[in-house]
C-alpha cells in the first residue's frame, strides 16, 4: 500500500517584484502565490490594505440560508379573520402627518 501525504506549510515567503500594468501596478499570481491558496481566474478575494503592504485572502462563500417552508405553505388556508385583519389598527391623518 502507497500512501501519500501532502503538507503545505504555510507562512512562505516569496520574492515578486510590483510592475507596471497600463495605468496602475501589477503583482503577478503565479507560481506558489496562486498554487498554495488554489487561486483560479475569476477567484473573488478581499484585499486587507496597511501602510506596508496589503494581504489578499479568498472570499469565503456565504452560506444561503434556505427557509424549511415555502410562503404559500405558511399561508395555506389563511383567511382574514384568522390573520385578524379585524383588529389591524386605523390610523389618524395626524399619525400620518397629513395635519
């Protein structure tokens, strides 16, 4: 039996160099840069920027919250009185600034 463990240390240090790219900077993902953190094109990432540098993490997808019942489920059989639409309340047009 072969096993294979993979270890990817990290806190390594690589030397890239800032060059120009049309009108602003560029700093080239390549290499172990875009390898360690699997980074792909199209990779959303959120920049942290500090008066010495900046880091660049992967955004982590937000998990969609999905509701156990649907809006038609819940108001299945629904009908005024048991919504208590009698006891909704009036307002006065001074309650809604009309005087």
């Amino acid at each position: 039996m072969i096993i294979h463990l993979w270890a990817i240390f990290m806190g390594q240090v690589v030397q890239a160099k800032i060059q120009k790219w049309g009108n602003g900077l560029a700093l080239r993902v390549a290499g172990l840069i875009r390898d360690i953190p699997q980074f792909e094109q199209d990779t959303k990432v959120s920049v942290e920027v500090f008066e010495d540098g900046f880091t660049v993490k992967k955004v982590k997808p937000c998990k969609m919250f999905v509701f156990p019942l649907k809006e038609k489920d819940l108001l299945k059989g629904m009908t005024p009185e048991l919504a208590h639409a009698d006891e909704l309340a009036v307002l006065s047009d001074r309650e809604l600034g009309f005087e």
